[in-house]
C-alpha cells in the first residue's frame, strides 16, 4: 500500500517521502454529494499528511512525518492517479482488472541506535509490478469484496545509485463500504494479507554479515518465504472541497522466514497515519461513463 502508485495496500513495507505518505493513507476521495451526480475527470488540491511508522518491518524505532501533500486524482479510461493510486489500466472488466502498481520502503540511517547500530544504513526502496485484481463479491450500498494480487520488483534507491533487491508478493482481501454517520457518508476499508519475498528482498533488511558480529548480533542469513501479516484499516469522509483520510496498520512477524534474525526487535508492531486536503482546481470534463461519485470512489 504509489505505493506513486501503489495498491497497498496495503500494502508493502515501509515507504519514503511521498511514496509512503501516498500508499499508507491509502484512502480514496470521497463525497456526499448526491447519488446522480458526476465526478470531475480530474482535481487537485494541497494538503498535509502525517505518518509515525519502524525503519523497517520489525525495527522498534522509526521516524514521524509531518509535510505537504499534493493532491491530484485523473479518472481516465486507462489511467487513474489518486491519493494512493497511481495506476495504468492493462485491462478492466466489472470483475477483473490487470493493474501496474508501486510500492516502496523509507532509508535506514546509518549507524542508528537499535538493531542496527554500526551497520551501515539501507537506502530507499521502490517496488513496481503487475497487480491482478478481482472483485469477488459485491453487496447492496456499494458494499464490495476484492482480492488484491500484485507482484512487485524492488529496487533501492539512493545516492550510490539504484540496485536490484529482490521480489515482493503481497497477496490481500479488502472490503469496503459506505456508512452514513453525523449528517454524512463516510467509507471505511479493511485489508488483510500475507507478505512473501524472495531470499534477495529478505537479505537487504534482515542479514547480518560476518563484519558487523557484535556480543549482541550474530551472523545471519535471510533466506526466501513467509515475511509476516497485516491488517490494515482507512476511514475517510469528504466535505465539498475538503478531504480528511485516517489510516491504521498492524503487522506481525510471527513465523516470518527471518523472524530468527537479530535485526528483528518486535514481533509485533503497528503504523498510523492521516491526511487532510483542500481541493482548489478541477475539471469542467466529467469523468468517462458518468459515474456518480459515489461509485467512483468504490471503484
């Protein structure tokens, strides 16, 4: 969970900058507008997001972000940028869509307390792929059922350059539903999902080489399988121009491929985050097929 884009979902490890303020707020616009009414083919606005999220999946430490959110949606037919979504339409049909999605990771300082202390520091990452998706249950109310499969690559990102790390599989089930609440309709989402990964992408946070052996760290060696479980909540409710996004997110390490390795501090660990936009600029164009706002925002 662009992650640019990205179906996080949900997902993902952690993110940098804007790519994780994006993917773990993961909540799309919505509105109370009435039922009947069409949704612009795309707006923008500005806003702030704040995230308190670990270094990586299992660190105790991490790092709070406070700063500036852009805010842009385009509903095209095959393009389509939201909040938490940038995503370029391979092929769509009521029940299945093929998706290309992002996700990524926030920088590990060097020589940090914790874990990790006197090892060096890990730079960004960022995830890209395919994600299959498919609806497979939707209810009155705009109630709905889907199945997120995206398969990323991931990269590191940094100074030193950009590097291959490995392959991400995040499989999750989501539901969401429209719920009207203090005189407006809100939309709650939920997610859940294991995380797999390659020996590669494990190997980046997890190993502890030879070098860095300390009377606390022994050597270790990532290998490939389960990375862990997540559950994942967003609330969101839209006033004409302003939009307020709450996020949740608990993980847990139990039986992960790495939960052996001396990096991992916790078992157990959660992320929180929200974002409010104000919306100043949008398009006279309707979105394609005139899909009421409410609609739009489900999918």
């Amino acid at each position: 969970m662009v992650h640019v884009g990205v179906h996080t979902m949900f997902n993902v490890p952690v993110m940098t900058g804007w790519c994780r303020l994006l993917s773990l707020v993961w909540v799309l616009s919505l509105s109370n507008t009435s039922w009947g009414a069409t949704v612009p083919l795309w707006e923008v606005g500005i806003g702030v997001a704040g995230l308190d999220v670990p270094f990586y999946r299992g660190a105790e430490q991490g790092r709070r972000y406070l700063l500036p959110l852009p805010y842009l949606i385009y509903r095209g037919d095959r393009l389509k940028i939201d909040r938490s979504t940038v995503r370029g339409t391979i092929f769509s049909s009521e029940r299945v869509v093929l998706d290309l999605s992002l996700a990524g990771g926030v920088p590990v300082p060097q020589d940090g307390a914790g874990a990790r202390a006197g090892m060096p520091g890990l730079d960004s990452t960022l995830e890209m792929g395919p994600s299959l998706e498919l609806r497979v249950w939707k209810g009155g109310g705009y109630r709905e059922i889907w199945l997120h499969l995206p398969l990323r690559s991931a990269f590191s990102v940094g100074s030193s350059g950009v590097g291959h790390v490995g392959w991400v599989w995040a499989p999750s089930v989501e539901y969401s539903w429209l719920n009207s609440w203090q005189n407006g309709t809100w939309k709650t989402t939920l997610a859940a999902g294991p995380l797999y990964a390659d020996a590669r992408y494990h190997d980046y946070f997890y190993t502890v080489e030879a070098a860095y052996i300390t009377a606390t760290r022994s050597e270790y060696q990532a290998s490939s399988g389960y990375g862990g479980s997540r559950v994942s909540v967003g609330i969101e409710r839209r006033w004409g121009d302003v939009w307020l996004g709450l996020f949740g997110r608990y993980d847990t390490l139990q039986g992960a491929a790495f939960e052996g390795s001396p990096l991992v501090e916790t078992n157990h660990y959660h992320a929180i985050g929200f974002a409010m936009t104000w919306l100043f600029l949008k398009s006279k164009t309707a979105a394609p097929e005139g899909r009421s706002q409410l609609e739009a925002q489900v999918r």
